[in-house]
C-alpha cells in the first residue's frame, strides 16, 4: 500500500512517478505514473477531472 499526504498550500493538480524494478531482464524498470488533484479537506469545490 502506498499513500502520501500534502503539506497545507500543496493543493492542486500533481504527477507523481515512481520507479518499479522487474524481474525483465530486457526491461529491468518501468515507470508508474499517477496523477492526482489534491484537495484540502474543507475545500468548496470540487477536484477537475
């Protein structure tokens, strides 16, 4: 399980990349990217898609 939190003033669209290593030889790493919109949790309106 991987989570993470974001300082106060840190909201906003985000993309994160994390490197896995693979047991491939001819691809010894991939790269996972996850894009998020953090939002503080007393915020009005509504993360974009």
């Amino acid at each position: 399980m991987y989570s993470a939190s974001m300082h106060e003033g840190m909201e906003g669209p985000h993309l994160f990349e994390i490197t896995v290593k693979t047991n491939d030889p001819a691809n010894a790493e991939k790269k996972l990217l996850v894009r998020a919109n953090w939002a503080a949790r007393d915020a009005k309106v509504r993360p974009t898609k």
